[in-house]
C-alpha cells in the first residue's frame, strides 16, 4: 500500500469530523460551543403568526368528571328519571361496563345562573361559578376513545396510543421557552397517575428535550435533582464539565442531535438546584393568597398545584399540565363528585382570579376537562338495575370542557347536546378541533407545525382539525 494511501485509511471517522469543520458533528458541536440557538433546542421561537396566548395551564380531570352533574343541566332526564333510556342510546353503541338496558339518570343537584353571561352552572363549583363570565363553556366535545387510558392519550396526543408527542411537547418544539433555568414543560400530579402514565406528556418522536418535566410537591421536587450528600456544587459542576466533554466528543464523532440535548438538560438541571426550591416554597407568598386558593405549604393538593402553576407561568414557563386523579365515578356518585368538587373548585376559581388580578390571564389560557364525559344512564352492580348509589359510564359521543384567558371569547357557550345530554345538537368540536385551537391561540398553524418521522410528516391534529373560530376574541 502506498505510504499516502495507509496513512488516509489510518484516520479515523472521529477523526475526520472532528478534524474537517465539516459534517454533522463538527457542525452540531460548533453550533454549541458558539452557544447560538441551535444548541438550546428550547431558545424561545417566534410564532406563525401574532398569538393571543404565551402560555398554557392544562387542568385535566383523571377518570372525565360528568358533565350532565357540573354543566350540561338537563331537566328532561328529571321527567324520565328511573325509565327505561331510549332505544337509538344503546343500538349499535360500545360502553365500558353498561350492560342490557340501562334506566335513565337525572342529575340530583340544584343548578343556577351565574354573572352576567348567565352560564349554567352546578350548585357543587360555589367558587368556580364566581368567576363564571371569565369562562367559554364548549357544550359539544366529543372524542373516538371510549376507555381512560386511550382517549387520554387521544386528549394529549391526538392519538389513542401510545408513540405520539404530547400537546405540550409540540407547543414546546413550536415556541421554546422563555426561561433558561427551568423546563419548559412542567406537570403537577395530584393523586394517582393516570391511566396512559408518562405518555400522556412524552415527546414521543420529537426530540426527548420536550418531553414534559413531572415535578413532586413533596421531597425533591424533581428526583436527583440535589447533590449527594456530603457533595457540594463545586464538586458537581466538576462531574458536569467532565461528562459534558465527554458528551461533546461523542457529539462530533457522531453528530447525533439527542446529544447535544443531552449536554443542554444536565446543564438545565444544574441551573434547576437553584431555581426549583425557591419556586416550590409557596411559604413566600402573602398570606391572602394561600387563603384565595386554599393552598398550605408543604402539602400536596391540587390547590398548591395550581398555585404552582401560576408561579411556574410567571417565571416564563410555556406548558404546565395538572393532572387531578380520581373522577371515574362508576358508582357512589353522589358523595364521590361532591367530594372531588371540593377538592378542585377553590383553587382552579382562584387561578382565574390571581392570573386577572396580575395582569396574566389575557396572555395565558387555561384549559379544563377530561378526557371523555359520562351518560345519561345510571350505571348499577348489575349494569342496569335498581341501586341507592349509581353511577355513570364513560360517555365519548358528548361532553363538556371549559376554556379561560389567552384570547378566548369570555363569557361564552358553544355547542350543545340534545334534551336528554346525550347526542350533540349543534356546533362539534372532536379532540382535534380543540388542540387546533389552542395551537392557534399561540400563533402557531396546526397545519404547519409538523416533524418529519419514518418517512412522512406528522402534526398534532393528524390529518383532522378545524379551529372554532367563534370561540377566539
């Protein structure tokens, strides 16, 4: 072999990238070194166009709390409480557990008026009906999935299985963030997980850094996120520098882009040691609004959630979800929505308040629901007879969510379902029309904001999805 020709097959793949300035990994690596944009894959992004909403607090109620009990005040159910349903409730239809021929339900609460929208609301949400004309009740949702954990993932990801972003890491992917200290997804648990688990804030396909970040009201707020004991940062930003060479030179030898998210995350989580513990201790707020949401320091509620999500939103945060478990009421659903109201009403009403009262709410929407509603129909023990504490089935063909802020129509109904709550009436809105709404309230084209993945292009609304126009200020 020529001298020349051993000494050209002697360089290495390593070699030659690191070597050239040329190829993704001298590229990659160059881009984070110079510190631009592409080496914080979640630097803020301008919009398509001028958004409404910066920000966007999800409450999700785990299990679909019933919306013929909360909103959709239907007296026609009264007249046939006890009866058989009608026939068109049951041919040709799928339920989780109802089985023959279910009875007819009323709703046993009392239901008013409220502001001067006159929104309809259930005498168990006192709190949230004190803020009343601030909402946009859609009467008409409606879903594909008629199980918790597939139409969960259908609510989150617009898909009703796993593999699929979550809304908040396409939020995060089309916009970044606006702090470098702290994730710019961030989930809030109260209770349980839910049914689909982490999926439902994965980034799937996309790049891992807009996976949505779980922080714990208890403990550590994120795990790991402290030093070791005995450990000081000093001794951890040695780790850090060394891992994160390490990185780099793994970077330009195979440019993959995971590492350089890679090197960015344990870099964000050091800046996280002190920016988490001061957002977390909600002790530092004045008196009158821990009163306001009912929030204690040091517990776990979902009033201190949504006191944290408020705080989180301040500090330049792009997604926050609440997750609040425990609204699959198949039986017992008198005492178990009632107490579950008590759980939620103060605090997301105070949410509303406290973001107008700062001046967020125009600029931030808040979102409420589940991910299905329940029928009409009394689900017993025995799938359809007599019982002193029924409940209700899942019910996807009709339910009701609320919007607020972020440049929703305030004060509004849209949609509605016919005299018995049971089949839409007027105006649909499937899962997709709604994320292409709130895609849209951010400035962001759901049509255009898409990721390229094993061969063709995918967004969140799929190949569906029409923004309700009427719903946007």
């Amino acid at each position: 072999m020529h001298p020349l020709e051993a000494h050209l097959h002697a360089v290495t793949r390593r070699t030659f990238l690191q070597k050239s300035g040329v190829g993704l990994g001298a590229i990659a690596l160059g881009s984070l070194l110079r510190g631009t944009a592409a080496a914080n894959p979640l630097a803020a992004r301008a919009a398509h166009f001028a958004p409404r909403a910066k920000r966007v607090i999800y409450l999700h109620m785990v299990g679909a709390p019933s919306q013929l009990d909360l909103f959709d005040h239907k007296p026609a159910l009264e007249k046939f409480d006890g009866q058989l349903c009608p026939e068109d409730f049951i041919k040709g239809k799928r339920f989780a557990f109802l089985r023959g021929h279910p009875k007819i339900a009323a709703s046993r609460y009392a239901f008013a008026r409220h502001g001067r929208s006159g929104a309809v609301i259930s005498e168990l949400l006192p709190h949230l009906a004190g803020v009343a004309d601030e909402l946009a009740f859609v009467k008409s949702m409606h879903t594909d999935e008629f199980n918790h954990a597939p139409a969960q993932l259908m609510f989150h990801t617009g898909f009703g299985r796993p593999g699929r972003p979550s809304a908040g890491s396409w939020v995060t992917y089309g916009l970044g963030s606006e702090n470098a200290d702290l994730p710019a997804y961030v989930v809030l648990q109260s209770g349980p997980l839910a049914g689909a688990g982490t999926s439902l804030w994965s980034a799937g396909f996309l790049p891992s850094v807009h996976q949505g970040v779980p922080f714990r009201s208890g403990g550590d707020a994120v795990f790991f996120l402290g030093n070791p004991p005995d450990h000081t940062p000093a001794d951890r930003r040695q780790v850090l520098d060394t891992v994160r060479d390490l990185n780099r030179a793994q970077l330009a030898d195979v440019g993959d882009p995971e590492i350089a998210t890679r090197i960015e995350q344990y870099e964000l989580a050091f800046r996280m040691q002190t920016a988490v513990p001061e957002l977390m201790d909600i002790s530092r707020e004045p008196a009158s609004t821990l009163e306001l949401y009912g929030a204690e320091p040091g517990k776990a509620s979902f009033a201190n959630n949504c006191l944290l999500a408020r705080r989180l939103i301040e500090r330049g945060v792009r997604m926050v979800q609440l997750y609040d478990a425990d609204w699959d009421h198949h039986a017992n659903l008198d005492a178990r929505l009632r107490t579950k109201c008590r759980d939620v009403d103060r605090g997301m009403a105070a949410l509303i308040r406290d973001l107008r009262q700062r001046g967020l709410l125009d600029d931030t929407l808040v979102v409420w629901g589940g991910e299905f509603g329940r029928t009409a129909m009394a689900q017993t023990d025995s799938g359809n007879g007599t019982s002193t504490q029924p409940g209700r089935d899942h019910h996807k063909d009709a339910y009701t969510i609320w919007l607020a802020g972020g440049g929703v129509k305030p004060g509004v109904t849209y949609g509605a379902t016919d005299d018995m709550g049971y089949h839409l009436a007027e105006n649909p809105v499937h899962v997709h029309d709604l994320n292409a709404t709130i895609l849209h309230l951010l400035g962001l084209d759901h049509e255009r904001l898409t990721f390229r993945y094993q061969g063709r292009d995918y967004r969140l609304t799929d190949v569906h999805g029409h923004v309700v126009k009427d719903l946007l200020a």
